[in-house]
C-alpha cells in the first residue's frame, strides 16, 4: 500500500473518529475515549511523516555516497588503464633500447 494511500486512510479515520464524536449522543467517557484515540492517532501520524522525512534524507546521502564512490572507482581505474598504458609503452622503448644496444654491439 502506498504512502498516499496510507495517509489518505488515516485521515479518514480521523475524520470518521470526529463525526462519531458529534453525531452520537454517548456518554462522556466514550467521547473522550474517541478523543483520546483520534489524539494517538494523529501523534502517531506525525511521528510517522518524521520518520520518513529522516528516511528519505537518508536516502539522499546514501544515494549522493554511492554516487561519490561509483565516480572515484571510475577514476581509480582510469588511472590504473593509464599507468598499465605507460608501463607498456616503457617496456617496448626499453625493448627497442636493448635492440639498439645488441645492433651497436655487434
């Protein structure tokens, strides 16, 4: 069930919970007995919208942190292609240099 869909539940029962406070004649207790729990409720609502704005900041760090460390692998291999490039490129000038060297020799 979604969030909204939740919400709108919620606010619903809210709103049932306050008409059957004013449509009914009931005893007292029974009225702040209603009261009460509509109260809960909407602390409960509160915490809840909270906790998922916690959540959802959450979220946006990790999202921001994995995004950082996606971005530094891809230099750090780079780097990695780039030096193993240069190695290679160093070991073949050092191949031709002993060619050189043996043809000078000889």
């Amino acid at each position: 069930m979604s969030l909204d869909k939740k919400e709108k539940n919620l606010n619903h029962l809210i709103n049932k919970l306050d008409s059957l406070s004013l449509t009914y004649s009931q005893p007292n207790y029974e009225i702040e007995k209603i009261r009460s729990e509509k109260n809960e409720i909407l602390l409960q609502k509160k915490e809840l919208e909270k906790k998922n704005q916690e959540l959802l900041r959450e979220h946006k760090y990790l999202k921001e942190k994995i995004k950082n460390f996606k971005f530094d692998e891809k230099k750090r291999v780079q780097l990695e292609e780039n030096f193993n490039q240069e190695i290679e490129e160093l070991s073949q000038e050092t191949e031709n240099l002993v060619l050189e060297i043996e043809k000078w020799q000889t």
